[in-house]
C-alpha cells in the first residue's frame, strides 16, 4: 500500500472556468449576494460569517482555495486577522479585501457590484 504525503503537495489553481474562492462576510445579506454573484460567474464558492469560521474551513483543506475574498471589519477575527492566518500557510494566495464602509482606499467596496466583483476576482489571476 503506497503512502501519499500531503504535506508535500503543491497549490495547483484549479482550471480557470472554475477558481475557488473562500467568501468571509459578517453581514447575512452580503455573503449571500457575493456567493450568488460569484457563482453566476462560475467560480466555485464557499463562505463563512466571520473570520474564525473561514479560518478554520480555510485550514480544513488549504489547497481547496484559489482565492480569498474577505470583509475587512468581522466578528471573532477581522479580515487582516483571517488573510494573515491564511498566508501563514499559503502566502502566494490572492487576498482581496472589500468594506462596507465607503471611501476606505484600496478596498473594493461591499457588496461589490457584479461586473467588479467578476472582473476583480479574475484579474488576480491573470498576471
């Protein structure tokens, strides 16, 4: 019987018609218009209502994730918190932060409306 050593995998991206990304958004509403949104895109999608719970779903299978897309401001573990828990083991995954709060620079807004929200989460990989 062969042994298979896991820790030894490398990060494939899985086809470009349908990255995964892990969705970590406090507010019900949102997370469900992301996920939707992301989905009709046909990017494969799972979320988490805080930073802890992403974390641990994250740390669950950390090369089942091409991307993380998380709010800023969360419960249990804000979004910095969740991006440095996630680059800890897999610091050359895209991290994209959005925030509710409006005029925040360098964030995309929350909920990002469809064509950015795509148009963002696509172009991370395409350098």
């Amino acid at each position: 019987m062969m042994s298979h050593d896991t820790s030894q995998r490398i990060a494939q991206p899985h086809p470009p018609d349908r990255r995964a990304i892990l969705v970590a958004e406090d507010d019900d509403a949102v997370r469900e218009f992301v996920r939707i949104v992301l989905e009709q895109a046909n990017f494969r999608v799972s979320t988490a209502p805080n930073g802890r719970a992403a974390g641990d779903l994250f740390e669950a299978d950390p090369l089942a994730f091409d991307m993380l897309l998380t709010d800023v401001v969360m419960p249990l573990a804000t979004g910095v918190e969740l991006a440095a828990r996630v680059r800890a083991a897999r610091p050359e995954l895209p991290v994209l932060f959005m925030s509710a709060f409006p005029g925040s620079p360098g964030l995309a807004p929350c909920p990002l409306p469809p064509g950015p929200c795509c148009s963002k989460s696509r172009s991370r990989w395409s350098n």
